[in-house]
C-alpha cells in the first residue's frame, strides 16, 4: 500500500486568488499519476494523468506538475473561480504487477465570491 | 447517456440483510472497479475486473463478491450486511489496466445499514 499525502487537508480563499496544494508519494518504482476533481455529491472526475519526470499538464487555469525523483506533484488554481470548490485527489500508481491506484486523502478546495 | 451507471442510488436496509448494487458501463472498455468510500472519505480500492477476469482482489471480508457478467457489467453483492459496510461504494472503468488509464467513475451508490 502506497503511502500518499495530500497538503494542505483543506484550503479556503477568495474568488481570483492563485493557489497550489502538493500531492506526495513514494518515488520508487514510480509509473504514474493521476489527478482526480470531486465536487460534493457528483463523482470524482479525472483531471491529469503524468507519467515523465518534470512533465507539466495544463486545462485551462489548472496546471500540475510531476517530480518523480523526489516524489511530489503539485496542482495550481490561477484565478480561482467559486467553480473551482471541490476536493482534489491525487493517486499515483507503481509499476509493479498488480499495482493499482492508490488515492490520497485529497485537498478540499472552497472559493468564496 | 450516462458513461457509468449505478443502480440503486441510495439503499438503506437493515444488518444481517444480502443485498446487491451494480454498475454498467457503456464506454466499450475492458476494466471495472469497485471502490469504498470510507468514513475518512478515502477512496479505496475493493475490485477490479479485467475482461471479466478479476484482477485485484483487495483485502474484503468474503461477504462481499463481485460478479462481472460480461465486460460491461460489474456488480457487487454484500452478504449479511454489517453496521460498518455502511459507505458510499462508486464503481469506475478503465479502457485497460496500465497505469496511465483514465478511469470514469459512477455517480456512488450510498449504503445504510441499520
């Protein structure tokens, strides 16, 4: 079982602020990771999937990036809309037989008007 | 048009009852999973099938077992249910199971036992 911290658990700020949180994970055996946006009372959707050390994805105001040698990811909010509320999980996944992935805690995002 | 269905949405029942939810997806792909919401809401992992063959069997108490009647189905049956099976369980496809795969994941299906 894969040890995977999300910081900060909760984060609250105001509508047009720029923001970030980090996912941490074991960097050995590393084969992936996923980003993953869950809105209170929908299902979790998919926002990223990294795999290449230093690799940078990008949708719109949401970015992430990936260090796989030390083991972390940070995703950043440009301008955070009220839209943006949700909790953001991270799962990363090791490429060992039987592997699956493995879901953080997440951060839990709210943007006040 | 739904991409991963559950049925039912909400189940409230009562302890020691055998109960059944299931999932269907229509996006052609080969993996189902079923996962556990816990009370930390964690998502973590239960099952997965892969071409109707289960792949990742987790550690579950053996009341729970999947059933995956062909690709597009993936149920999961609960026996004797207990005050602690109480969760929200999402079921989630995948086109495969490498690692880089997107999964898509079912609205929930929220478990109450009395």
């Amino acid at each position: 079982i894969l040890n995977v911290e999300q910081s900060p658990q909760s984060l609250h700020v105001q509508e047009g602020d720029s923001t970030n949180f980090t996912c941490s994970f074991p960097s050995s055996n590393f084969y992936a990771l996923h980003w993953y946006r869950w809105e209170t009372a929908k299902s979790p959707e998919a926002l990223f999937v990294m795999t290449l050390n230093g690799d940078e994805k990008k949708k719109g105001r949401i970015s992430a990036t990936l260090n796989t040698k030390e083991g972390y990811s940070y995703l950043y909010i440009k301008g955070s809309q009220p839209e943006d509320s949700a909790t953001y999980l991270c799962a990363p996944k090791r490429g060992t037989s039987g592997s699956r992935l493995t879901f953080g805690e997440g951060t839990q995002l709210t943007v006040n008007p | 048009d739904t991409a991963v269905s559950q049925t039912p949405k909400y189940l409230v029942t009562q302890m020691g009852n055998d109960k059944s939810i299931k999932c269907e997806q229509n996006l052609g792909h080969d993996t189902m999973y079923w996962y556990k919401q816990d009370s930390k809401k964690f998502l973590k992992i239960m099952f997965s099938y892969n071409n109707k063959e289960l792949i990742i069997n987790e550690t579950v108490p053996n009341r729970f077992s999947p059933k995956s009647p062909d690709k597009a189905h993936l149920n999961l049956h609960i026996n004797s249910l207990e005050l602690g099976d109480s969760a929200v369980y999402f079921c989630a496809s995948s086109p495969g199971q490498g690692g880089f795969e997107t999964q898509y994941f079912g609205p929930g299906t929220r478990l109450l036992v009395l």
